[in-house]
C-alpha cells in the first residue's frame, strides 16, 4: 500500500469512529445541550382600565359657534354625535330619528379640555394632612411608586373640573419633590368607584420627572444628594445608566430565555422609558435646564415628551421644536421664586408662533376649573405684543395640544368624526369670565347639565353635607 492509499485508509477509519464514538457503551444515545426555558414576561400593566362609558343618546347640537379644536371655527355650526363617537361636524346637519336637539344659538361648542398637569386625587379636597399622597419625599429617585395608587375618586375635585371647567380628560402626576417621582396615570373625567374605572383606555403611562430648585431643595435639606443643579443631574445621570444596564438584561433575557434577570419596579419604568412605552413629563422651568435635561436624553436614548411650567421655554423654542419635545405651560404664574422669575405672559403665544408643540395647563386644583380662562389671558398678552392669535387656533392649547402629549389625539382632543365624543357646550364665548359650561358630554353621556339639579356632580364624600346639591 502506498503511502497516498494509506492516508485515504486512515481517514475513512476515522470517519467511521466518529458516530461510533458518540454511542454509549449501553447503547443509550448522547446527551444533548440542555434547552433554556421560554422567557416569561413580566405585566406591563397590571392594572388595566375598567372604563366603561356611560349610556348616552344620539344628539345634535345646531346654531352655534363651532371650535373643532383643530383651529377651525364654525359659525352657525353643529355637532351630531352617537354611540359615544362624533358623527359629523358642520353647518347642516340632519338630526337622525330620535336624537336628541339643542339649539346653541349665542352659544359655543368645543372639545372637552384635557389637562395634562394635575394632582386631583392625589391632593384631594379638603387638604388636609391624612389626604396628602402626591410626593413619596423619601428618596430624590422614586421610580417605583404609581400615581394611580394614590387616586381618590372621591375627591370633589373632580366633579368642580367638569362642571365649572368643561375639563374631560386629564393626567394625574406625583408631585416634584423628587427627581424621578414615579408614574403618571390618565384619566377620563367620570364618576367611578375606582381609579381603574375612570383610567383612560390604552394610554400611555407617563414617568414625571422634575429639575431646578424642588429636588435640591428636599433633599439638600436632609444633606443628603442632591442638595445643587449639579446633584441633581449626577443622580439622574447614574440612574439612567443602571436602566440602560437593566434593559440590557431584560431584553436579553426576553429574546433568549435562561435565567430571568432580578426584577426592579422602578427599574420596570425607566426600561419602558428607554423602549419608548412611557412618556418623560418633566418639571423644569429655567431654559438651560431644560437645554441640559435635552443633552441627558440623547446621551442616554430617551425621549422628553414634555417640559412642564417651562417658564422660560420661550428662550429656547427652537430647541424644543427641533427635538419635538412639548411645553406646559402657566399663562401668568412668575416670580414665585428665583427659577420662575423670568416668566412672561406671552410665554406659550411665542411658542406657537414659533411652530413648537405647546399647551396651557393647570398644576391646581382650583385653576382646573378656568383653564379657558386662562387661555384668554395668553390671547389678550400675545395680541398686546403684535402676536396674532385666533380663537379658534388657541382652543388647541386647551384640547388637541395636551391630547397629542399624552398620546391619545387618536382618540380624543378635537371634534371629528370617529373621536370620542367629550364636548362642551358653553353659554357663551368660552374665553369670557362671564362663560361657564352649560353641558358636559364624556363619550357622548351626559355628565353635567347645569339646567337639571340631577345631574350635577357631587361625589360620595359630600353626600349628606350642607349645600352638597351646589357647584361651586
């Protein structure tokens, strides 16, 4: 055999030997690698809402002064709504069979309001101390902790918002004690048992967080981090980068199985953060601030959906423009302290005009119910300065605006046809202090009509109570 044949043989033996070789003594077949477990996900939300809308009636509302919420003004205009949707809007509308018509001459219709900046529930009516759940103040990073378990659906407050402010819609946050407060829940405006009952199907949860002075403030008195601006964005920054590191392994994980990673609830929220399912609504009024909060988001690939107050969001437009990032903004609150003092009360006309995304928004209990008001007050600034401004255009800042920034536009926000059918009807023009709401549909029931005692809001907790039966 030559020496060519017997490398040919000595291969041939070994391809032989190899499966042999794989083969137990015993016959029994090899082990094979072990198969990891299929990843279990962890709820997203394991609270869902409950809503449900209130039985309503097909109506048209004719003759009136129309504000689409969608810049568009209607003069001798109508609404038709039904099955809790708005069916049509215009001039001549045919009321079908059995609807329900109200003439709205010398009157207005607009949207609901939706007020993307409140604590209702959390701080309740009557303040007092046992009533005081908005702030979980025991560390400057609480992630962890949810708005919505703090929601009283007692609270008076609610009802005065619909019936005094035509408000429908609204989003309740912690308080900005801390940097990261927790999240934020949305709710419709409704009678409800519970908060799930009134959480507003499919929106999305927001994280508030909160700059400036609050933070330092609270915690620096405690000497304790952070106790400066400094501080303030050291912490932020090492809890960012703890999330990135924990969606790292939770994103891992869900793609390949194995051994799931520790869970953390407030690490839960920043991931959701991270991935885009949870909104930043962030408390900050100085415009370097805001600039820096911007920088700290591309750095760590997260989005700020909203600054709120952003007193000096007029200095910086065409960042928050560029980055689509929104402004929630006061008409007039300045001076309050150092941090607000440069607020000016053309403050959101130059953000629109500047073709930011911008809105008016309350942070009160008792501003909740004047919202249109307040609104006024920008418009009469703004035309003071040169700034030209429609009503019809500013109805905006009061409903489409604040419903794009929490996600729900789809949804709700502006008459047109398919939306949620939350519609005010005003006695008058709705930036007159004389105007009040004179109904209120919420998914086309009517909640509030201020000419039938019945159906006038009063919550559990004020039954029985002298003058519980008034609106106030």
């Amino acid at each position: 055999m030559n020496s060519g044949r017997a490398i040919r043989a000595l291969l041939s033996a070994a391809i032989v030997a190899v499966p042999l070789a794989g083969c137990a003594a015993d016959g029994k077949k090899p082990a094979t690698a072990e198969k990891k477990a299929p990843p279990v996900r962890y709820a997203r939300d394991p609270y869902p809402s409950t809503y449900r809308a209130y039985p309503g009636a097909p109506t048209l509302v004719r003759n009136a002064t129309v504000f689409d919420g969608e810049g568009r003004r209607i003069d001798g205009g109508a609404v038709l709504f039904a099955d809790g949707k708005v069916v049509a809007v215009g001039q001549t509308l045919d009321a079908p069979a059995g609807a329900t018509v109200i003439d709205g001459q010398g009157k207005f219709v607009t949207p609901g309001i939706v007020d993307i900046h409140s604590h209702l529930g959390d701080y309740p009516s009557p303040g007092v101390q046992a009533h005081s759940d908005g702030n979980e103040a025991t560390a400057p990073i609480t992630a962890d902790v949810w708005a919505e378990h703090s929601v009283w659906p007692q609270d008076p407050g609610f009802g005065r918002a619909l019936a005094n402010g035509g408000v429908t819609t609204l989003q309740i946050l912690p308080g900005s004690a801390n940097l990261m407060g927790g999240r934020s829940v949305v709710l419709k405006n409704v009678y409800a048992r519970t908060m799930q009952a009134m959480k507003f199907p499919g929106a999305p949860y927001g994280l508030k967080m909160a700059c400036g002075e609050n933070p330092k403030r609270v915690y620096g008195s405690k000497n304790r981090e952070p106790s400066t601006r400094m501080g303030n964005v050291a912490v932020d920054r090492q809890t960012w980068a703890k999330a990135v590191a924990y969606k790292r392994k939770w994103d891992k994980y869900e793609k390949e199985g194995g051994d799931p990673p520790e869970r953390d609830i407030g690490m839960d929220t920043l991931r959701g953060v991270l991935s885009g399912e949870i909104l930043v609504q962030n408390h900050c009024y100085r415009a370097d601030e805001m600039a820096i909060v911007l920088d700290m988001a591309k750095e760590f690939g997260y989005k700020v959906t909203a600054f709120h107050h952003a007193v000096e969001a007029y200095k910086i437009a065409d960042l928050l423009k560029a980055s689509g990032t929104c402004a929630a903004v006061w008409a007039d609150w300045y001076g309050f302290k150092m941090e607000s003092y440069d607020g000016i009360g053309e403050n959101l006309a130059i953000l629109d005009r500047s073709g930011a995304c911008a809105m008016i928004h309350s942070d009160d209990e008792n501003g909740i119910q004047r919202l249109n008001q307040e609104v006024a007050k920008v418009l009469s600034s703004a035309r003071h300065a040169g700034i030209q401004i429609s009503d019809a255009a500013a109805w905006k800042w009061l409903s489409l605006g604040p419903a794009t920034a929490l996600g729900i536009d789809a949804q709700t926000g502006s008459l047109k046809p398919g939306k949620m059918a939350d519609v005010v009807l005003w006695n008058g023009n709705p930036f007159s202090v004389y105007t009040r709401p004179e109904k209120v549909w919420v998914d086309g029931a009517l909640l509030y009509d201020a000419n039938d005692p019945k159906r006038r809001p009063v919550s559990d907790f004020e039954l029985g109570q002298p003058g519980s039966g008034d609106v106030k």
